[in-house]
C-alpha cells in the first residue's frame, strides 16, 4: 500500500478515536468508515473525509466541552489544541492526495 495512503488512514484512525473518546459518536464513526474506505482504496474515503468540513454543522464547527456532553473535557483548551492537531493533519493528507489524484 502507498505510505501516503497508509499515513492518512493512520492519521484518521487517531481522529476516530479522540473523537470517540470524547463523546462524538457520530462524528467517530464517520471518520473511521473513511479511514477503512481509504485502505481499500478508489479515492471515496477521501472524498467523504473531505466532504466533512465546511458549511453549518461540519467539523470544522465541532469542540471539545463539558456543555457538548463531554465530561472528561477538564482542560477544554489543551483538548481543543489536540483535536484541531489531528484534524488539520488529516485534513492535509487528505487535501494532498486528492490533488495528486487529480
């Protein structure tokens, strides 16, 4: 497999499970279907992690806080520092590969 495609996927996995474990279900597994469909390969992975961001509601609007149901959310800010880590480094992967698709 492409180390590209292997990093990306990886790096999804470790979005899917911060947001698991901070009680955005949903939001998990969304990003871990896409982390499967990435290995499998044919690009719609990509397209749906990418397809995430922008608009009302899309991740780039999600945080990590108590109000959200998220006891453990303590230190809101270094939690948001580290999601927005994960997030964006997916999210470059994946930009990076779709344009080398392209």
């Amino acid at each position: 497999m492409d180390p590209d495609v292997l990093r990306l996927a990886d790096a999804l996995d470790d979005l899917a499970s911060f947001l698991a474990a901070h009680r955005e279900r949903d939001w998990a597994e969304r990003v871990a279907k896409d982390a499967r469909r990435v290995r499998r390969g044919g690009g719609f992975g990509v397209t749906d992690f990418l397809s995430a961001f922008g608009g009302m509601g899309s991740m780039n609007d999600l945080v990590v806080h108590p109000l959200n149901g998220d006891a453990s959310a303590d230190d809101t800010n270094a939690l948001n520092d580290a999601f927005e880590r994960l997030r964006s480094d997916a999210w470059r992967q994946a930009t990076a590969l779709r344009n080398d698709a392209q």
